[in-house]
C-alpha cells in the first residue's frame, strides 16, 4: 500500500483508549461538549486568567484548602462546598476577571490528565469550533481529537463535534484521515448537523441533564462560534492563547 504523505487527523472515543492514539509531535483536542469544555471556554471568554485542571477530588480539595476558587462537579451535579461546578452558565455572571479557577470533572479534566505530558493539548467545543479549526491549519501537526466521553465510555454529543472540526480540517488539501473513527464522526455530523439539540434527543447525557433541569445547558453549548477564545494547556494551568499572544506582542513592543 503506497503511504500517504501529509497530516493526520484521528479521533480518539475515550481517554482510556488514547495511549492507543497517541503521536509524538501531535496535537490533542480535549473534548467534553456537554459540558466541561464548554464551561472552560466560557470562562476564559469571561475574563478568567488561568483554570487548572486536576483529574480527582482529593487534589480539587487540596487546592480549596489553599484558598483557590474551585469547580468540582461529578456525575453533572455540582459538589457541595465547592464554588463552581461545570455548567458554562456559572461562568457568565460570575466575578472571574483575571482569576485562577481549579477545575475537575467526571469526563472532560480526565481527558486533559489522559494527554498531559504527552501531547500539545488545546481545548475545544463548539463554541470556540472555528478558532480551534483555524490555529490547528496554522500549526501543521497530526491531530488527536480526544473525547472525554461518559466514564471512558463513547457519546454522541463529542463524537459529533469531532466530525464537525474533522471536516473543517479536511477542506485543507495537506489533512486526510485513515481512522475509521474519524470517518463515522464525519458520517454523523452530517446526519446531526441541521438539528443537533433534536439528534440527541435520545442520547445518554442529554437524557441525564434533563432528568436535573439542565436542558438550556445543552442548547448553550450546542451554539457555534460565539467565542473566540483558544484554551491550551502550558505548564500546569490552561491560559487563553488569544490573551497570551496579545500580551506577548505588547511586551515586544
């Protein structure tokens, strides 16, 4: 079989099949559209200086106890004595400007925890889709796009979005993709797309969230592009790249 030459694009179901996936000189989407990485890119759009992701309780914890602001949420409940859980509407009215906000969740830090160390790691959702397609054209690299899914298990919900960004890629003639799961991504997108709230009418997580009231947490998440924000993961924390390059361009001046 002749080889193909140029930049990869797979997608990777659950963090606990990523060593599976992983590349060297790659870069991973963290994905957990309903609701954690929507929630980071709501916060950082609303002024949050730095989130630092941590995968257990027991860390999140540590962390309150050292006066840090925290979001703790497990099976989509908020955890009682924490500040935030992983709704993006705790985000919006929020005091946040220029904090630093802990954050651990029941699928989407496991997914960042799965790849830290690894990878280059940015944060996507659809809020933020076509910023992420935008930078990933810019860098050249293979692309993981990871979804956190339900408890290591597969959802629709980022399985659509990863055929979403798969197919924005796919448009530059230098990406294809191999991956079998890359391609069914693609495949169901183009089924969910003109009425993604309806396609997951029957899904897992939609059918969780309902069950606690949480309904216009999926609409609110489900809305492309309203953000502009780029999360990527730098030394511990996530920080919004936008920011970082605005303020790295100011100090050369």
């Amino acid at each position: 079989m002749k080889e193909i030459k140029g930049l990869s694009i797979q997608t990777c179901y659950s963090p606990a099949l990523y060593p599976l996936f992983h590349e060297e000189n790659s870069i991973v989407v963290a994905v957990d559209i309903l609701r954690a990485t929507s929630a980071i890119c709501a916060a950082f759009e609303n002024g949050v200086e730095k989130m630092i992701p941590v995968a257990s309780i027991t860390e999140a914890q540590k962390y309150k106890d050292q006066g840090y602001l925290v979001a703790a949420e497990r099976n989509a409940v908020k955890l009682e004595g924490f500040d935030f859980g992983n709704s993006p509407q705790h985000y919006l009215n929020s005091d946040i400007q220029g904090k630093t906000i802990v954050i651990s969740t029941t699928n989407g830090t496991q997914a960042i925890e799965a790849a830290k160390g690894k990878a280059e790691i940015i944060v996507g959702s659809f809020l933020n889709i076509s910023e992420v397609a935008s930078w990933l054209l810019e860098q050249r690299k293979n692309v993981i796009i990871l979804c956190a899914g339900w408890k290591n298990k597969f959802n629709m919900e980022d399985s659509i979005f990863a055929g979403a960004l798969s197919l924005m890629l796919l448009k530059d003639e230098e990406f294809y993709t191999l991956c079998d799961s890359t391609i069914a991504a693609g495949y169901l997108y183009n089924i969910a797309k003109d009425d993604m709230y309806g396609f997951l009418g029957k899904s897992s997580h939609r059918h969780r969230l309902k069950n606690l009231e949480l309904e216009d947490d999926i609409r609110f998440c489900l809305q492309k592009d309203i953000y502009t924000c780029l999360p990527i993961y730098r030394n511990g924390s996530l920080i919004n790249l936008k920011e970082a390059e605005v303020e790295d361009s100011t100090n050369k001046v």
